[in-house]
C-alpha cells in the first residue's frame, strides 16, 4: 500500500527533516510539478486558464501571505483587500513611469512596496492584538480603498478612475494586454506561486517561522525565552504584505488587465482569502492551496451544475454559494479547526497503516 516506511531508511537528520520525508511524496510532488509546467500550458485554453487556473494560482499566493500572518504568527488581518490594491497599483505606477523595466520587475518591486506598507499597519500589533487588531486591519483596508480611489495620482488622472494594464513582453511573449496568450500568463503565475510556496515553506521552518509560532502560542512566555516580539511581528506583516503584493500585482496586470479599487480590492476580497485559509487549515501551506482551490472551483462547479445544467438562477447559485461557504466555515471552526489539511494528514496516517486499525 502506499506510504509505507519499511525500506525508506534516512541516514541524516537533514534528509529526515525534510518537506517530505516518505519517498512517494516526493515523487508524487515531481510528478504534479511536471505536469504543471510541461503538459498544461500545452493544453489549456482561455476556459481552463480565466476560470479556474490562473486565480487558483493568484488567490493561493495571498492566501499564503495571509497564512503566515494569521496562521503562523497569530495575527488577526481583513485587509488584505487592501494590500492587494497595494500591489496592484504599484505595480500600475512602475509600468506606466518605466516602460523599459521587466514587468516581473515591476511585480516584485510592487511586493516590496506593499510589504513596506504592510508594516506600517502593522504597528499597532505591538499593542494590541486579537479583536481589535482585527478592527484596524480592517480600518487599512478601507483607508486604502479609499486613498485610491480619492488621490487621481494613483490612477494616472483617468477620467474613469480605472487603471488598464499597458502591454508589456518578456523574451518576446506578451505577458499583459490583451495579446497575452493564456499560456503565458498561466506559466508567469505558476513560477511565482512555486517560488512563494518554496519561499514560505523554508520560512516557516526556520527559525523566523519558529519565533512567528511562539508569538502565535503565547506572546509573553515567547518574549520570556528570549523571542523579539517586535521583530517577529513586524517580519511576519512585512513578508505576509510581499506575498499579498504580488497577488494583487498579478491579479491587475496578468489576471484582470484592467481594475478598479472599489471592485476589484474591496472587503469582499479580504473576507474570500482569509475564508481560504480557514476551510484549508490555518497554519499550513497546503491548506492555502486547498483552501484556495475550494473556493474557486465551488463558484464554476455551481455555475455548470446548476445555472447551465439545471436551468437555476444566475443569483440562487450565488446566494447557494454563500450558503455552503457559510456552513463550511462553521463546521470546520466546530469539528476541525485546523481545515482540510488536518483531514489529508489524518488520511494519509491511515493510510500509513493499513490494513491495520488506526
């Protein structure tokens, strides 16, 4: 049966402390990897790639970001919205004031600027934390909304206050515009959402991610052994802010191509990503991509069964949508708080011991 251990023999503490430590995990990992990058963009079409791949790729990037900042580190955000429109309008701001530059750039440019701002709403953490942090989390996601909508700078004066994507090319494939093939832009979410996940999951596993989980437990017995609260805190907003910058930069550039704040960025975002990781398991970098992945197949599945199949209404399959949500959220709150992650490791222990009872 699969995993099994017998025969898999480690003969050092770093090839036991490794991601994945069961040798048909990591086959299983290269094999996914390889059908990401060397069989999709091949196959996919603009369906495949607008509906389902490309936000599965940019929603598990944020939710990722927002992982690290309330799953590891304990502290509460609803603006990552906010952060999003962040990146999304710097990235905006560097493509139109330097042409010249690489759009990839340009986006990881934009993930430093909103990790910048990201710890300057992040300072209140050092003072207050649970409910009321939540509270002004969420104050900077509507500050912000509400700075780019209100400064015409930020959207270059347009009459319309929408800003637009200019095009921009990278080895000669346009990778923004509407000339960008899904492909392309399928294969730019991917390198970054693999080397996010790469990034994160090293992170959590050092001893950043030690001390983010210390301050998560017990901030004061934390600070007692010698934990840095104020370090902690501050890096866990600064790269959880990275993370939701690029997200947002290319949700506007490679995913949208055209945005506006109060739309594309407002609450409903900051509640959809931080719904992410809670049905996907806080704490956990493959409960983002579980959690990310729920949320954007439910809405398509219930589209084609329902809308397309059954002959519902466009607005019943949505307030449904909300409905299961809802449940979902509740249910794994009550009965497993730590989301569907906790599910596939308790699956794949099973799994490690049958035929036997567990």
């Amino acid at each position: 049966m699969l995993y099994r251990e017998a025969g898999d023999f480690k003969t050092s503490y770093r090839d036991d402390a490794q991601t994945f430590p069961i040798a048909f995990d990591r086959w299983r990992y290269y094999a996914v990897l390889a059908v990401a990058f060397g069989v999709i963009p091949f196959v996919i079409n603009d369906y495949w790639a607008n509906a389902i791949l490309i936000p599965f790729l940019i929603y598990a990037i944020a939710a990722i970001g927002l992982n690290i900042l309330t799953g590891y580190c304990g502290q509460v955000s609803l603006g990552t919205g906010g952060f999003m429109a962040v990146g999304a309008y710097a990235t905006y701001k560097l493509m139109t004031a330097f042409p010249d530059v690489s759009i990839l750039i340009h986006i990881l440019l934009a993930g430093g600027i909103t990790a910048a701002v990201g710890v300057l709403f992040g300072l209140p953490s050092l003072r207050i934390k649970g409910f009321y942090l939540a509270v002004a989390t969420l104050a900077a996601q509507f500050f912000l909304v509400w700075l780019f909508n209100k400064v015409p700078w930020f959207y270059n004066y347009s009459a319309s206050g929408q800003i637009s994507a200019p095009e921009r090319t990278f080895l000669g494939i346009a990778l923004t515009g509407p000339a960008s093939p899904a492909w392309a832009a399928y294969l730019t979410c991917l390198v970054f959402c693999v080397a996010l996940a790469w990034l994160a999951r090293n992170l959590t596993r050092g001893p950043l991610g030690r001390q983010w989980m210390a301050i998560r437990d017990m901030d004061i017995a934390a600070e007692i052994i010698g934990v840095n609260p104020l370090r902690a805190k501050l890096t866990a907003f600064a790269i959880s802010s990275f993370f939701v910058g690029i997200a947002g930069a290319l949700f506007f550039a490679v995913y949208l191509g055209a945005a506006e704040v109060g739309e594309s960025f407002g609450i409903q975002k900051s509640f959809l990503v931080l719904f992410m990781i809670i049905i996907g398991g806080l704490g956990s970098i493959f409960g983002s991509f579980a959690g990310a992945a729920f949320l954007v197949l439910l809405p398509v599945l219930l589209k084609n069964t329902l809308v397309g199949g059954l002959g519902w209404p466009t607005d019943l399959a949505a307030h449904l949508e909300l409905m299961i949500v809802g449940a979902l959220i509740i249910v794994f709150l009550i009965a497993e708080p730590h989301g569907m992650a906790q599910l596939w490791r308790v699956a794949k222990e099973k799994l490690r011991l049958w035929p036997f009872p567990h």
